[in-house]
C-alpha cells in the first residue's frame, strides 16, 4: 500500500509535469485564503502543499485508498510551504449529490478536469470567493456567463511556468462563431465551445449569492 499509494501521485502528476503548485502559488500570494475545496480531485493534493485547509471530494475507489492511507498526509508534511499543520478532510461522494460541508464556507472552489464542479458547488463557495477553473468540460465558459460570477483573472502556461493576466479580461470568452451561448447549450455540449482568445485556466469571483 505504502508504495502504490505515493505512486499514484508520481505517475500522475510528478512524472508529467503536472502538479501545478505555481499555479496555486499565484493564487496564494494575492489573496488570503483559509477553507479550500476541491470537488473532483482524483488525488491531486498538490493544493495542500500551499493552503493549510482543502476537502477534497472524488467518487473513485483509488483516490479514497489514497486519502484514507497515512502516506499520503506524510507526503503532504514533506512538502508543505506553511508551519502549520496541514488540515486535510476527503469526501468519497458524487459531488453533485452534495457532501456534508457547509455552505458558503470556503474561500476558493477548484474545478479542474471534472465536470460543472463551479455550477454544482457553487453553494459552498462564500460570495467573494474566488473559483479557479479550466474549460475542459466547459465549466469556465459556464462561470463567464453566470451573473453569480465574475472574471478576475486568466492563467497561462508557458515553458511549464504559469503567469496570471488581470487585464483587458473583456477580450475572453468571446465565441468564435457567432452562436448564441447558453447555460444549457454548454451543458449539453461538455466541452466547451472555441473562443477568440484563451488562457489556460480562469479565476473568478462570485460576486452575487
Ligand atoms: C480527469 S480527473 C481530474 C483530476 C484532477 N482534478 C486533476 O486536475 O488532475 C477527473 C476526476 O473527477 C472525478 N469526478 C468526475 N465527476 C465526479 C463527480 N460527479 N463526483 C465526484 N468526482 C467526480 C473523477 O472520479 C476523477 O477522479
């Protein structure tokens, strides 16, 4: 077990390149964040290494034998970057049946690669959290066209370092084609449409209850 379970965070995100610490460094060191939560997870604990509270949320069997082992809080204690005890809770559930948190509590909602988690979660995130998300499934082009939310920043990915722009924000999410594009369009679709210009990930705000 001991072996298996820290292997699965090697293969998955050490040996690709994956982890993407700087880009919730980024994120750290221009807001103070306390509760983060990470529907979708897989055992992507990589935002432990930086914030001192994340649930994680993931309905597969081999991330809830990565949460439930003690390597896995041993690794996060070798990498952490803050003194304090790193506070770690996990929820093996579909996050869109709920899970027992409570609601507007958490400072940043993380969508990566699973689904509408800003739409589905979207209750847990207190108004003036932030939602960092990428448009895999569609949900960043989702939050752009939710009054709840609004943009505030978008991240690129160059030679494996990222950067955040804050400015001219007006310039994403502009569709390609000239369609008209609805929450139900985009649900449908689960990939989201092409856009005039990208980033690789969005931050956003929710801005309204
Ligand atoms: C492609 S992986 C992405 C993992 C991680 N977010 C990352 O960026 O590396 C998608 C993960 O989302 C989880 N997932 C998808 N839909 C889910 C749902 N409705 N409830 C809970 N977990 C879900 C899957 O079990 C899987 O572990």
């Amino acid at each position: 077990m001991t072996k298996s379970t820290l292997a699965l965070y090697q293969k998955y995100f050490v040996d690709r390149e994956f982890e993407r610490r700087d880009l919730f460094q980024i994120i750290a060191d221009r807001f103070t964040l306390q509760c983060v939560l990470y529907p979708g997870s897989f055992v992507h604990i990589t935002p432990s290494f930086i914030f001192p509270e994340v649930v994680y949320v993931d309905n597969d069997r081999q991330a809830r034998q990565f949460f439930d082992a003690p390597e896995t809080d041993e690794l996060i204690a070798q990498k952490k970057n803050y003194s304090q005890m790193a506070q770690v809770r996990y929820h093996f559930a579909d996050y869109r049946n709920g899970f027992a948190e409570d609601p507007d509590s958490f400072d940043l909602l993380i969508s990566q690669y699973a689904g509408f988690v800003g739409q589905d979660c979207k209750k847990y995130l207190k108004t003036g959290g932030l939602l960092l998300a990428n448009n895999s499934h569609g949900d960043a082009g989702l939050a752009a066209i939710d009054r709840n939310y609004q943009l505030i920043g978008v991240f690129f990915l160059r030679k494996g370092k990222y950067s955040i722009r804050e400015t001219n924000l007006d310039e994403y999410f502009v569709p390609k084609s000239p369609i008209r594009v609805t929450k139900e369009y985009l649900e449908k679709l689960q990939k989201g449409i092409a856009y005039k210009r990208v980033g690789n990930a969005y931050l956003f705000r929710k801005v309204t209850g």
